[in-house]
C-alpha cells in the first residue's frame, strides 16, 4: 500500500511538471511566432546587416525537420532495396553448386603473416592500399533550387542546398548575404580560399536569368570551397552547412586518426630470405621453438607467394610441426590456418577442412570466439569455391551467430556480407539483399565506412539486376563520396566506372557524362597500374563512342582492351572467363568495324547517286527506285529486307563481308551483353 500510494505521489508530480513544461514550450512558440513576423517587416538592407539571421528564421522549421529525419532517409533507402526485390526480385533457378571465386590476401598481424581469404571481387585488399593523400573531403552541396521570399516590398532570393555526408542528408536555405559574410570570414582566416564572384547590378535582381547565373557561379564557389580538405572542415563552414552537431564530420584542428579498420598488408618485398634462414638456423641451435615456428611460418608463406608449392608447403608443415612443441597455443592456431590456406591454394581440399577444424577446436578451448569465427568463415568460403553453397551457408551462418552472441558487431558485418553474396550468387536474391542490409546496418553502427562503401556498391548492382537504374545510381554516389572521404582509389575508380555504365545505360542520358566519369576511372587504374581496371575503362570508352556513332575512336579503344585482356589471360585466376570477355570485345570489335565499312561504303554510294541524280541516302536503306536485286540473299544474312536495299556493288565481296560482319556482330553482341548484365 505504501508503494502504490508512493508511486500515485509521483505520477502527481510527473504530470504537473509536462503541464509547466507545456505552458514553457507554448511561450517559446509564441515567441518564435513574434519573431517570424516582426521578420517580415524588416527591410532588405536589414536583412542583410544580420549573420545567419535569413536561416535561423526562414529555414527554421524546415531545419528542425531534417534534423529529426536526418539519420531516417538512408534508413528508408536500406529498406526499399529489399522491398523492391520482393515485388521485382528476378526469376532465377536456384544453383547451390555454383562457385564463388576466392582469393587469398596475407596481413601482417603483429609481426605474424596471415592468409586472409576473401571473395575475388571484395574490397577487403583496398584497406591496406588506401594513402592519405588521396583523401578527400566526405562533403557535398548542391544548389537543387531558388526560392523567392518576403513581401512584395522587399522580396529576395534563397538557395535551397541539399548537403550530403556520408550518414546524413539535409537541406538547408541560404541568401547571397550569406554566402558574402562566408567568403568574407575564411578569406580573413586563410588568404588562399577562393573569392565569391559578386555582381554590382541594383536592378533586376529578380529575373530568372540573373537568378540562374548566380546560382551557377554559387554552386561553383561552393566547389572551390569543398573541394579543400582545410575549408570544408572549417567552424565557418560546419556552421553554414548545418552540420555543427554532427561528430561523423572531422573537425580540421583534429589530428587525423588511423582507421582502425584498416588492414596492414604484408610487404613481400622487404622480405630477405636469406636473412630469415640465417636466423633460422640460430633458433635451432638456441632450441627457441616458438621463434623457429615464426621463422618458418614466414619462410613458407614466402615461397607459396614465389610460386614454389612444394618447398612453401613443407615449411608451412614444419611450422605446425614447431608451434606444438610451444605453449603458444595461439601460434599454432595461426599455423595451422596458414597450412590450410595454402592447401586450398594449391587444391588440396580435404587435408584443409581437416586443419581448419583442429584450429577450430583450439580457439574453443582458448575461449576466443572472433578466432572462431574467423576459422568457421574460412571453412565457409573453402566450401563455397568449391561449389558446395549450402554447407558453406551453415558456416557462415554459425560464424555471425557467435559474433553477434559475444557483441562483435564487425566480425558479424562481415559475415553477414559474406553470407549476402553467397545467397545471391546461388539465386536467392531476395535472401541476399536482406543480408547485404544487415551487414550495412552493422556497418553503419561501427562506422567502417569502406565497408560501407563496399555494401552500398554491391546493392546497386543488385539495383541494376532489377531495372531500378535511378536508385542505383544514388547508391554508388553514396560509395563514392565515402571512398573518396577514406582515400581509397581503388574503390573510387570501380565506382566510378559503374557510374559510367548506369549513365550509358539511361535512353535519355548525357553520353559525355560516361565519357568523362569512364576518363576519370581510366586515370585512377593508370595510378594503380590495375591492368584490368584499364582494360574495363577502354571498353566502356568504346561503348560510349560507338553509341555517339564515333566508331574509329570505338576500334581503338576494343583493340587496347583486347590486348590487355590477352596478356592477362596466362596470369589470372580464372582464364575462361577472361577468355569470355576476350570473345565480347572481338565481337564489338567486328560490330565496330562493320560500322566504320558501313559508313564508307555509304558515303561511295551517296556519291554515286548524287552523280546519276538518284536519291541519297545510306545504301542500307530503300532508294526511290525501289529494291533491285536478290532479295533471298539479302534476308538470309539480315533476316528481313524491308529496310535493305539490295543495290549491286561494284565489289560483291565487300557486301558479302560485310553482310557477314554485321550478322556475328548482332548474334554475338547480344548474347554477351546479356551474360554481362546478368
């Protein structure tokens, strides 16, 4: 009774205090209201004298509705992926013996080289390529509209400015006033900022065009200014942006921190071994078994690496072999992950699960559970390049389970996407994509923005897989800016490209737009000598160029791809898929040489019409006079010949040639543009 009389006492006390507090917040709003419209009667020249003062009062509510919806557009955009695949999700057959293509990376842990094993097309190798210097600001402005505001007497211009970072969106108002006191402000405070274009025109001011100008020059001066790393981080700035309660953004007073994300690859070529054998030998001698455990451990690693299977694999044995003596359980865990790697490496498939599960039991007993897991995930990914999805689904599932159960919310990310790809690449797309939006979650949370990169990159495709190109193309310019925030050009210039392909691919789209964004790609790949990288970036080149009917330019392009794709044919991983990509470019290459004959030989023929006072026109199509010659000919090399004119050459076998060309070209082109968007 005492505690219920106690607990009715405090409910008493809770409900006149909202009744005070509501009484507060009612004279706040009041206030605000008086505010907003002694606003209305101030001048112009007042409205300029005050800092800021056009947005705490025009833009206020509208402020207050981005700050509560900020963190919520991008959740929504997570959601509508997985809910789009459910209404649109592709028919697919589900494959569980599919291969997932793996590759093998070694990170330095500790002075302790690890085989880390990861999908081929991961962005887990960008994290020990990424340099500083390739850092860029992770903000964007753009200037999506003008708004004009205030009585008849007085009226002005805003800007309205959609500001992106990497985990938020918002929009904001501004007047020219306020860009004149930001310009104003940095140039007092760094002498190098650039200087915001003005006009002295008193009249007219309103006028679509000189509203369109100097929104043009704004967007412009607002470039310059995100584009230095100093002044986009600056208090000025932050406070015109709106984003000084944000602590995502880093401020330009602090030191720049390493991401801890970050993995430290082993250097291989700073590596003596002869060094390594000398000290090899001195170990032996001392009988230091956890030190020639080391020592072996890296000399084996070494020779794998130089393509010497068989002295690599005895010293990664020995290894084994050392670390038992020790008490470092710990090591042998390592070594005996080593071994197994380098087992699947070389095809031995069995004799690795068996070494992977012991490893597994040693992280049982030491009570580690991210070695668990970790060891759990490589089991999976062994399975699922060899062709067996389900089991390694089982894996990869126990794996984010108990990363999730011990709170490791990085280790169960990366489980999560490692478990999405698996899915999609089997045909379950829609299980996929609800896993790659758990990873991002997870991700998000952690904030491991390369990851995040790398999650948004794949959902695009998945965008791409379902016809939803404009969604798409949010989600890779999402990736991009946080790439270019990390200073990763390796996941830049693959954005990039995809950019390039989605702008291609729209029936309306700016084709210059491709041409610059896969030109930009082309000089990140050349930086990264990622031959590969180049060789996409040549072909996307030559698709644009062949849809702008430039197919000289095209032909060169193929050839430069081609030659790439050759050379790397002896050294990849997977041949018959290069040697797949190799038959669609010599099937461009033909529909672009059929073009460039086309065109020739349609310029000889409006020639000679001209001449004989024919009609004009390209020789493919009917002339005035009607269709001469053989028409079985012509529909069996085009199929049909209501739009060919069958007119005789004077070389019948530059026709048939060509006929032939265009025929492969047309069959080829279409069947491989198909397995390249599935």
């Amino acid at each position: 009774e005492e505690a219920e009389e106690e607990g009715e006492a405090e409910e008493e006390e809770a409900s006149k205090e909202n009744v005070e507090g509501n009484k507060v917040h009612s004279k706040k709003n009041i206030k605000t209201k008086s505010r907003s419209t002694r606003r209305h009667k101030e001048t112009d020249n007042d409205a300029k004298d005050r800092v800021g003062g056009s947005d705490d009062l025009d833009s206020h509510k509208d402020r207050e509705k981005e700050e509560k919806n900020d963190g919520a557009l991008t959740a929504n955009q997570r959601s509508s992926v997985s809910e789009l695949f459910q209404k649109k999700a592709p028919e697919r057959v589900m494959d569980a013996s599919r291969k997932l293509p793996v590759t093998f990376l070694i990170v330095d842990d500790e002075n302790f080289p690890l085989y880390s094993p990861c999908e081929e097309a991961s962005w887990w190798p960008h994290r020990s390529k990424i340099e500083d210097e390739n850092k860029k600001p992770g903000v964007k402005a753009m200037i999506v509209r003008t708004e004009t505001r205030g009585p008849k007497s007085a009226m002005y211009t805003t800007y309205v400015i959609h500001v992106k970072t990497a985990f938020h969106v918002r929009g904001v108002s501004r007047r020219f006033s306020d860009f004149s006191v930001v310009d104003r402000k940095l140039r007092a405070k760094y002498p190098n900022a650039p200087e915001l274009s003005r006009s002295h025109r008193i009249l007219g001011t309103l006028s679509p065009s000189f509203v369109q100008e100097r929104r043009q020059h704004l967007q412009e001066y607002l470039d310059k200014v995100l584009a230095d790393h100093q002044l986009a981080h600056s208090d000025t700035m932050r406070h015109f942006m709106a984003l000084t309660g944000i602590p995502d953004i880093g401020h330009s007073k602090e030191p720049k921190a390493r991401d801890p994300f970050v993995e430290k690859a082993w250097n291989l070529s700073a590596v003596n071994v002869a060094s390594l054998l000398q000290q090899l030998l001195q170990c032996r001698s001392a009988k230091d078994a956890p030190r020639e455990a080391r020592l072996l451990n890296k000399i084996g690693l070494l020779m794998c690496e130089m393509d010497n299977q068989s002295e690599g694999m005895i010293y990664l044995q020995k290894a084994v072999a050392s670390a038992r003596l020790a008490s470092d359980r710990r090591a042998l865990l390592a070594c005996l992950s080593n071994n197994a790697c380098a087992h699947f490496r070389f095809g031995g498939h069995a004799p690795g699960i068996e070494l992977l599960e012991e490893a597994v039991e040693i992280a049982q007993r030491l009570g580690d559970v991210s070695l668990e897991a970790s060891c759990l995930r490589k089991i999976a990914l062994v399975h699922a390049s060899h062709g067996d999805m389900l089991t390694a689904l089982r894996f990869i599932s126990e794996a984010a389970e108990l990363c999730i159960a011990e709170e490791d919310q990085s280790g169960a990310a990366s489980a999560r996407f490692t478990a999405g790809v698996m899915k999609y690449e089997m045909g379950d797309t829609v299980g996929g994509v609800e896993a790659l939006e758990q990873s991002l979650l997870l991700r998000c949370e952690v904030k491991d923005k390369l990851g995040i990169a790398e999650v948004l990159n794949r959902l695009g495709l998945a965008l791409i897989d379902i016809g939803y190109h404009l969604q798409a193309l949010d989600y890779f310019e999402r990736a991009l800016s946080l790439c270019q925030e990390m200073g990763d050009s390796w996941g830049e210039a693959a954005t990039l490209r995809l950019l390039g392909y989605v702008h291609l691919a729209q029936v309306d789209g700016d084709r210059t737009i491709s041409l610059d964004l896969f030109r930009k790609s082309l000089s990140l790949s050349r930086k990264n000598s990622d031959q590969l990288g180049q060789a996409t970036c040549r072909e996307g080149i030559a698709d644009v160029l062949m849809d702008m009917d430039d197919a000289k330019g095209a032909i060169e392009h193929y050839s430069q791809a081609m030659t790439i794709r050759e050379k790397a044919t002896g050294g990849h991983k997977d041949p018959q898929t290069v040697t797949r990509h190799i038959q669609l470019l010599r099937s461009k290459l033909s529909r672009a040489k059929a073009q460039v004959l086309e065109n020739d030989m349609g310029d000889e023929m409006h020639g000679q019409r001209s001449d004989d006072g024919g009609g004009g026109g390209d020789f493919l199509w009917r002339n005035d006079g009607g269709v001469s010659g053989s028409e079985n000919e012509t529909d069996a090399a085009f199929g049909s010949s209501d739009i060919i004119d069958s007119t005789p050459l004077k070389e019948s076998s530059n026709m048939e040639f060509l006929q032939q060309q265009l025929a492969s070209a047309m069959t080829n082109g279409a069947v491989a543009l198909t397995k390249f968007w599935s």
